[in-house]
C-alpha cells in the first residue's frame, strides 16, 4: 500500500479508493493512522458535520438515504440555508460514516445502514463508508473524529455520522457534530427515559419519524414537555415530523438543520463548539495514551501492592499514591541535550 501522504494526494486529486485506504487506515490505528490524521489536520476542510443518532429501527438508514439525495439536489448555502442550485458553491457533495456494530468475527463494521444507500452507490459524488471500533486508541470517540477530518480535508462540504444507536458510545459520537439529529417514532416512550439516554443533551433537533402511524401527536407532547422542563439556551431544538419511507418532511428537515446552522454562524458559535470539541479530542487521546503508558510501567510496580491491599494494609487510594510515586521515582532523567 502506498504510504499516507502519497494517498492523501490521490484522495484530494478525486481517488475514491485512495480515500477508502486512507480511512481504513484510520480504524486500524497505530503509526500510519497518526500519520493520516496529521496531514488531514494540517489542510483543514469547511465540512458541515450532521449527526444522527435514534434507537434502532426508527428509521435513521431510509432517513439519511433521502437527506444524501436532498444535499446531492440542494447543497449547504454559505450561511447554512439549503442552496436552491444543484452542485453550486461547493454543495452537492455528501459523505457518510455509518457507525456500524463490530462483527464478532472479523472485527470489522456489518454492513447493514450501507446497504440501504445502495442507491447512491453509482453517484461519483457521494462517498459511503461503514465505520466499526476495530481497536482504534480511544475507540470510535477518536476514530471518528479522525475519519471526518480526512473527508473534509479532501474536499466534501457535508458530512453525515449515522450511529446505530443510543448506547454512551453513540451518543458521545453524535455529539461530536455540529448539527444532531435524534430520530424518535410514535409511542418512543416518556421524557424521563429520553433525558436518561443523554439525547436532551446532545439533540439540537428531534425527528419523529414514521409520523403516520398512531402516537405521533403524544411523542409530540412528550417531547414538548421535556424541552419545558429544561433549563435551554438561545437554541430551543426543534421538533420535524417525516415519513421517511416516502420523503415526506425530507425538505423539512433539510431546512431546519440550515436554520441550526444559520443561529451557529450568526452567533459565533459554531467556532467556538469547534475548539471546545478539539479540546475534548485532544483530551481523549492524552487520556488513552497515559493509559497505554501507565500499563507497561504499572507492572513493575504492581508486585507487593496488591498483596498490601488483599491483607488491609493499603486502601486503594494509598495503593494508588505509592504507585504514582514509585513510577514518578524511577522514571529517566531528563535529557541534558539542547
């Protein structure tokens, strides 16, 4: 395989399967993927990020399957409206991560979300990729950062994050979009269950889909009183009815994640989210690495104080102390070269 810059060129000259290895090497970790994510990081893109996230079977695939259609027909305006003109002004262009779960065997994303969007698999300007943890340091709460971060250095406007679910991974996954997406259906269940999942905090939207069907209006209500009960800011999440099966409130929805951005822009937010979330990335992998530093030292430190601690004679915030200490005490000196 080529080395990371020489596919980094090639994906940002159009190759499609130079951005497909580029993205594979980014769920493998290791060296190269570091390598990938620094010249991503070193020639940033404008990508407008959504995430959608919903329990599964509420209809997040056949939802973003018509949201590709509708950013491939109308594209992101400069100040976030949908562009009434096709490919204009860089609009047109869409990439997908669809977080899949991991197969049990192989370790790898299962296909399913990537299935559904068949129908875009011949549209040389729309880019689907499955995306599973693989291993990757921090998991996919890097991983994923990482990927957006290639797609937009090489040159896609609009990028969406579909997660399979609500567990804590997804939801740290959505929220790390400009826009989310919580996709809810009729008879979904009681606020006090939807601010249990975290998605109050993360929703800038809520999308009741399959709306056709009975308890559309109650999910409405349920929702409306959640949003009552909480202490929000300038920004009160909209509520979009769909049918996804039908593109009905499609453009709806298009609309309203403009207006989310619009209120982003227009109040300087949008930027400041951005360094907040680079802030929690950074965090995130000084963390795992410290983790994978601590393991290799921790075992020669480990012999006798688990002992200590089995027999009383050291609790575990002591054990914990001594530890540090012992690895603070025997860590080298600091080089004396200039």
């Amino acid at each position: 395989m080529p080395d990371p810059s020489t596919l980094f060129e090639s994906a940002r000259n159009g190759d499609r399967v130079a951005l497909a290895r580029l993205l594979s090497l980014v769920e493998r970790g290791g060296d190269e993927s570091r390598s990938v994510a620094g010249l991503a990081y070193k020639s940033p893109g404008e990508a407008y990020t959504v995430g959608i996230t919903g329990a599964p079977g509420s209809g997040k695939s056949t939802l973003t399957d018509h949201l590709i259609a509708t950013g491939r027909r109308r594209g992101l305006g400069a100040s976030g409206h949908a562009a009434a003109g096709g490919d204009g002004a860089g609009g047109g262009q869409v990439a997908v991560l669809a977080i899949d779960p991991s197969s049990p065997f192989s370790g790898g994303a299962i296909l399913g979300d990537r299935v559904r969007m068949q129908s875009h698999a011949l549209d040389d300007s729309v880019f689907i990729r499955s995306m599973a943890t693989r291993g990757h340091l921090g998991g996919l709460a890097v991983a994923v950062p990482d990927a957006v971060r290639v797609l937009s250095a090489v040159g896609f406007p609009l990028v969406l994050v579909e997660t399979v679910g609500v567990g804590q991974q997804e939801v740290e996954v959505a929220a790390a979009t400009d826009t989310t997406v919580v996709v809810v259906n009729p008879g979904w269940g009681d606020a006090i269950q939807a601010n249990k999942a975290g998605l109050l905090e993360i929703a800038d939207l809520f999308v009741i889909n399959k709306a056709d069907r009975p308890g559309a209006s109650q999910t409405r209500r349920d929702l409306d009183l959640m949003l009552d009960l909480t202490e929000l800011g300038e920004w009160r999440p909209p509520i979009v009815e769909t049918v996804a099966s039908t593109s009905e409130g499609i453009d709806a929805l298009w609309d309203t994640i403009g207006r989310h951005r619009d209120h982003q822009i227009e109040r300087g937010a949008l930027d400041e989210m951005r360094r907040n979330r680079l802030l929690r990335e950074f965090r995130q992998i000084l963390v795992a690495r410290v983790e994978e530093v601590a393991a290799l030292l921790v075992a020669d430190h480990l012999a006798g104080i688990t002992e200590a601690m089995v027999a009383g004679d050291l609790d575990p915030y002591e054990a914990a102390d001594r530890l540090l200490a012992g690895m603070i005490r025997d860590r080298p000196p600091p080089s004396s070269e200039a």
